[in-house]
C-alpha cells in the first residue's frame, strides 16, 4: 500500500461567500510552509460557505494534491477530526502513516492580526520537518504541546501517528465523554476540564499512550497568552519540556482555572474513565507529577 509522507486534514469554515478570497489567501499562506508537496495527500472539509479548491488558488503541484471530502452547511472540528481518526482505523492504514491537522484559525474572526500570527505559528510547527520526521518515542508533534489544566495542544494543529490515534475515542463524542471525568458537569468550569468547546484541543492528547513531542523553545510562552513569531528557534524534544512550576506560574496564576490538572490522581481517574486503563512506565506524567 501507498504510504504517503503526511495525509493533511483540513477544517475549512468560511461565513459567507464574500469571505472566500480572504480566507482563500489564509489557507495558501499556510500550505505555502509544507517543505515538500510531492508526498503530500491534502483532504479538506468546508463547513458554511461551499467553494471549490479552484476558489483557493493554489499552485497546480498543490492542486493536484487537494481534495474536498465533503462541504456541510454549519459543524465543528470533530467533522474533520472524525475523518482523520477514520482514516487511521482503517484496516490497511500503516500505524506509522503520518497524519497532520490544521485549520483556518481566524476565519471567522481575525481578532486584530492575533489569529494571522497564532495560525502562522501552529501551522509552521505542525507542517515542520522536525514534526514530520518524528522519533520513534514521539506520536504527537506540535509547536507547543501545555499539559495543565489539562493534556492539550493550544490552538489544536499537529501531526500524529496512526497507531496512536486509532486508540483514542471517537471526537464526534468527545465533548460528551469528558462530561463523565471528575468534574466533567461543571460547565462553568469546562475551559479547566477540558469539556464542550474545549474538547477538540484535549482529544489528541487524550489517550494515557500520548508521546508527545513539541518545538518552541520558548519558556516564556507555555502555551497561553500572547503568541511568539512564526520564526521561533525550534528544537524536538519531548513535551511538557518545561517544569510544572514554569506552566504554573505563566499560565494559571491570574485564571479561573488556577490550581486545575495539577494532580496525579485526578489525571490517572480521567484515563480510567476515558479509556479504563493506566499509562505506561513511561508516560509523561510520572516524572512530570511527582513534584506535586
């Protein structure tokens, strides 16, 4: 069977037909930093506005290698994220196959140029030669991979292994499952659990076999506030690459959510109920947790 070097998956939204142009410039803006076109398969879902790939005016080399799946007039990123996971359950995908997830971030909103500079440095991370030549002990990659106030790749762009993401649960009803973990029902607290909204983030880093790897060296940007260049010095390492006092410091200290995910028992009890399952000797937390 064919291995591609990455199977892309797209999560389109375009309001209204008027938006298309702009947003077409988006989506070039970030094809334009995958390093090698031929060993690419790209596969796109469009949500709102219909539109062909020609709309998106991408190179031949690209073009030839784009296809729509699929349009649907409103839907979320578990549309898209089911497709990966589809694909990566089949029975004649490779668990080695390379996946990678991107999306139009700030199609709907731009937020002033904040959502240009954060899609640039999600998508630099995700399309990266680092990510897309992964070691063997990583099977997520990303710009930057937070682990409090829970497992999460901020702004949800990345690349996976197949093997990996055939264990986790199906994203269609993520958002659901989380609501059985600990506190999974305060709703209020959904940006702290990981639930509702904030599942699509959570899903890939979900599973107690995650092996995740980021790039940004970066310490003054754990993951949330404002976001660093698309230049970034990058270097692989395996994530959460720094301490857990450095994410609790920056991240959580003015939030709602401070004090969350910080405890290993709490990690352990969503895995149970998520997966009925335990990690590994070499799962992340161990090491990560032990301070706490």
């Amino acid at each position: 069977q064919m291995r591609f070097g990455a199977v892309m998956f797209y999560n389109l939204f375009i309001g209204t037909a008027e938006d298309i142009p702009r947003v077409a410039l988006m989506v070039k803006e970030q094809f334009s930093m995958i390093e090698d076109v031929t060993d690419k398969d790209i596969r796109i879902n469009s949500i709102g506005a219909p539109v062909t790939v020609s709309d998106l005016n991408l190179s031949s080399e690209l073009q030839q290698r784009t296809n729509l799946m699929a349009h649907y007039a409103q839907g979320w990123e578990d549309l898209t994220l089911h497709d990966l996971w589809s694909f990566c359950r089949e029975k004649d995908t490779d668990p080695d196959q390379l996946v990678v997830y991107l999306h139009s971030k700030g199609s709907y909103n731009e937020r002033r140029g904040k959502n240009a500079k954060k899609r640039a440095y999600l998508t630099k991370g995700a399309l990266s030669q680092e990510c897309l030549q992964m070691p063997k002990d990583c099977n997520i990659c990303s710009t930057r991979m937070t682990p409090i106030p829970y497992a999460q790749t901020p702004g949800n762009m990345w690349a996976a292994r197949c093997g990996y993401v055939a264990k986790l649960k199906d994203p269609r009803n993520f958002d659901k499952d989380m609501l059985d973990v600990p506190y999974g029902q305060l709703t209020e607290l959904e940006l702290c659990v990981g639930s509702n909204r904030f599942a699509f983030e959570h899903w890939v880093q979900s599973h107690p076999d995650a092996a995740p790897c980021d790039l940004d060296t970066n310490v003054k940007y754990p993951g949330w506030g404002p976001v660093p260049s698309s230049s970034f010095s990058k270097e692989l390492k395996k994530a959460p690459r720094f301490d857990l006092s450095i994410y609790v410091s920056a991240v959580w200290k003015k939030s709602e959510c401070a004090g969350w995910g910080q405890t290993l028992q709490r990690r352990l009890a969503e895995y149970r109920v998520l997966y009925g399952t335990e990690p590994s000797a070499d799962w992340w937390g161990w090491k990560f947790f032990k301070t706490s």
